[in-house]
C-alpha cells in the first residue's frame, strides 16, 4: 500500500475484538544498494504491517557518526588494546579474539549493519562539547519528511542516541568526571532533540548504554560503580 497512507487507528479495540498489537522496531535496518530508494525502504515497513515507521537509518551512515559530526569539542585518535580500529573499546570478552572483535565491532563491523561504512577514529572528546549542527540536521531528517508525505507524523520515529550512549563511543578526555561528561553533552545534543520532535515525529532515544556500557567503556568498574554511571546516564536523558 502507499507509503503515506493513513496508520492503523491506535485506539485499544474492545477484547475479543480481535485486537490489532501494534508493532515498530529497534531504528536500524540492513542497508541495501545506492538504487534503493527510500520510499521503498518506507513502503516495506508498512507492508509488513509495522505501525510506527522511520527511515530505517538509511540517510544516515550511523545515527553515532551523524551526531558526532554536529558536536564541536570532538577530536583526538581511540585505538583499542586488542589492536582494533573501532568507536567503543572493544568487549571485555573479546580481548582474547582480537580479530574476531574486528569483524564485529571495527568500522566496518557487523553491528553496525552498514558493510559499507568507513571506519571513524576521531571519537574522543578533547575541548567544551557545544552543538554545531542546526542546519546539517536537515541534510539527514528532510529527505524521511519529505518521503513520508502526508502520513500522520506521530505515527513516524527519529531515533537518537542517548548522551550515556554517546560517552560510550566517544572516550572522555576533557571533563573532570563521567556526571560532568553526559551533562554536557545532555546540553549539546537538547537543541537536536527538540528540533526533532517540533517536526510532529515521535524521538525515540536509545540507550544500549545501560547494559553495554558494562563490559565495553565501563568494563574496569565495580558492580557499584557501574550503578552510578546508570545513575549519571538515566539523569542525563
């Protein structure tokens, strides 16, 4: 059916009335050749019956990349222990397959689900981290407005990382603490936030932090001080 065809009303059905599950999915999407369009990548979503849609990140290289790219502040050169190029230390349970954590989390890695992605090392923050990006956002948000036509917008999703996930991928080399580190870039990366969300879509913020951040930035830590890194993290959101 049509990409800007009208959603499925969201309005709970009577039980027994065969109820409709509503249904979306975690943002990213395998990423295909340049002839892919992205009003096929939409039309696919619903197709499938998917209630809330996006633009399966496909105007993006990686929605990490993206945002670095609009953050002043960043800069400097992260390589990890066990000899892999990548934008996170590589998994405490990878420090003994050093080419396997290659394959999976290096540039051109498995997680990203984009093969074709060039590796970025210039993940650290070495200076203030002030937002830089009101008008290269679009470069990356117009072209899914744009696709979804007149489809009701609240049924449609940005996905964002949360500022914890940022500190992730992006070694602190400036602030005295991880508290002070998230909150500054709770500051830089609002202004994005809102934008997004004045557009009528839904801001899905991401954080995978909360659990990867345990064996990946976060893997020298205590239980406790893991705890205190969520706390720092769930006050940044």
């Amino acid at each position: 059916r049509p990409a800007t065809q009208a959603a499925k009303p969201l309005a709970a059905a009577p039980q027994g009335s065969g109820a409709w599950v509503r249904c979306t999915h975690i943002g990213s999407l395998p990423r295909g050749t340049k002839d892919t369009k992205l009003e096929d990548i939409i039309s696919a979503q619903v197709d499938s019956g998917v209630d809330w849609i996006n633009d399966g990140e496909w105007t993006r290289e990686n929605y990490i990349s993206d945002i670095l790219s609009r953050l002043a502040g960043i800069g400097g050169m992260v390589q990890t222990s066990g000899g892999c190029m990548c934008e996170m230390p590589c998994a405490a349970d990878m420090h003994d397959v050093p080419r396997f954590a290659q394959r999976y989390t290096g540039g051109n890695g498995l997680i990203t689900l984009n093969p074709k992605r060039v590796a970025t090392a210039d993940v650290a923050c070495t200076g203030p981290v002030t937002y830089k990006g009101q008008d290269s956002l679009w470069d990356s948000l117009q072209p899914f407005l744009d696709a979804i036509g007149d489809r009701d917008r609240s049924t449609c999703f940005w996905s964002v990382p949360s500022p914890g996930t940022m500190a992730v991928f992006c070694e602190n080399r400036y602030y005295r603490s991880h508290a002070e580190f998230t909150a500054a870039l709770a500051q830089a990366l609002r202004p994005e936030y809102e934008a997004i969300a004045a557009t009528g879509l839904a801001l899905q913020v991401d954080g995978p932090d909360l659990a990867m951040g345990r064996h990946t930035r976060h893997s020298d830590l205590s239980d406790e001080g893991f705890l205190e890194v969520l706390r720092n993290n769930v006050d940044a959101i």
